[in-house]
C-alpha cells in the first residue's frame, strides 16, 4: 500500500482535538508533538503518501528553518498515514510582523525562497490557508514566541494525486492563489 517504508505511531499517545483542519484533523500526541490525521485517506489512496512526501521535502528543500519539521507515519494495524510535528504555540503571519526592520527582512527571506520555488517551476505552497480567507494573514506560518517563522502546513497547490473531482480542487487552487497573492502585495504595501 504505501512506497517507502514508515514509522508506526502510537494510537494511545492521541490526545485532546486541536483543530477540524481543513484537509486534516489536528490532536496533541504525547507531550510535546502534534498528529495531524487526513482525511483523504481514502479518497486520495495511493497517492496520499506520495503527495505528502513530495510537499514535505519540497517545503524542506526551500524553506529550510522556515518549516517546522514534519514526519509522516502510519497506524499500526490500518496503516492509514498520518503526520506528525512539534507542538507550537504562536499567531498567524500578519503585516504587524512585517512591519518592524527585523521583520521586514524576515520577511524578504522568505518571499526568496517562495520565489526561488517558482523559478523551479513548483506551483506555490499555500500559506494563506483556512485562516487566511476572512484575515488578510498567512495562515499557514506560525510566528512563535522566539520570532522564528514556521510554515506548519505543506501543500503544494497542484492538481497531483486528484483525479476526477479535479474541476473543484482547480477552482479552489485559483481563488487561494489570487487570495494569497493579494496578502503578499498587502504585506508589502
Ligand atoms: N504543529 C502544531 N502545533 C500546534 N497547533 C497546530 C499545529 N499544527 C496545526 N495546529 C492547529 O491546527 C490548526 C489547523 O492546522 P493545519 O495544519 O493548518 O490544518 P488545515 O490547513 O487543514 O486546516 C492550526 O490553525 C492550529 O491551530
Ligand atoms: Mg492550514
């Protein structure tokens, strides 16, 4: 079922809900990490892993530090995947955080990176994310109480790993882009 071998998780370390993600259910897992369980499991089957280990290491590869590491595991009988990250505490990217010089420069850094994803030719990460529809924040990225920036969401706005029901991922895929680029212009502005 799955490509590459992965860790078990263990199902008795899940703990309070967090979050009705968006394409994922977010609990705490133990003391000090997250679980975030799909819930495309079987809609997306086989290409779910695929998927998340193709996000994963894409957002690794260019964001470096501005990703919170991220691993992807599975149920010890079902072998339904999962993914698994530090607990954080933080707010949603805002202007206010770009305002300040440290900030404004941060910031910078990261929009390099997000272009340097584009220059490759990978469609964009989406970082306004659910919280990011009514606020004109990026959702996606974490500023946590050190002022370090953690992207904690990875997904590549593609069509990879849909199949028929494309037309409304591809509607989706275009409203976040125009949403998420008019942030950024916001951001700047
Ligand atoms: N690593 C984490 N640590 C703490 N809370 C988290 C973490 N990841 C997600 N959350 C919580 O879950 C919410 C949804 O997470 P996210 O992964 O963005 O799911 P989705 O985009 O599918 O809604 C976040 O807004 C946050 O409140
Ligand atoms: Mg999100």
């Amino acid at each position: 079922m799955h490509t590459i071998w992965v860790d078990s998780y263990d199902p008795t370390l899940i703990g309070q809900r967090l979050a009705w993600g968006r394409s994922h259910s977010v609990y705490r897992y133990g003391e000090h990490e997250v679980i975030k369980i799909p819930f495309l499991e079987y809609v997306m089957w086989p290409k779910l892993q695929e998927r998340l280990e193709r996000d994963i290491s894409a957002s690794q590869k260019y964001f470096g530090e501005f990703f919170l590491s991220t691993r992807i595991v599975e149920h010890p009988k079902t072998r339904a995947i999962a993914t698994i990250q530090p607990f954080i505490v933080g707010h949603y990217l805002s202007k206010e955080d770009v305002r300040h010089p440290a900030g404004k420069q941060t910031f910078e850094k990261f929009m390099a990176c997000y272009d340097a994803m584009y220059a490759d030719g990978v469609a964009p990460l989406d970082l306004v994310g659910q919280g990011g529809v009514l606020e004109r924040k990026l959702s996606n990225v974490m500023v946590l109480s050190d002022g370090s920036w953690k992207i904690y969401d990875a997904a590549i706005l593609d069509l990879f790993g849909f199949e028929w029901w494309n037309w409304l991922a591809r509607g989706v895929i275009w409203a976040v882009l125009r949403r998420q680029e008019g942030t950024i212009q916001y951001f700047r502005s």
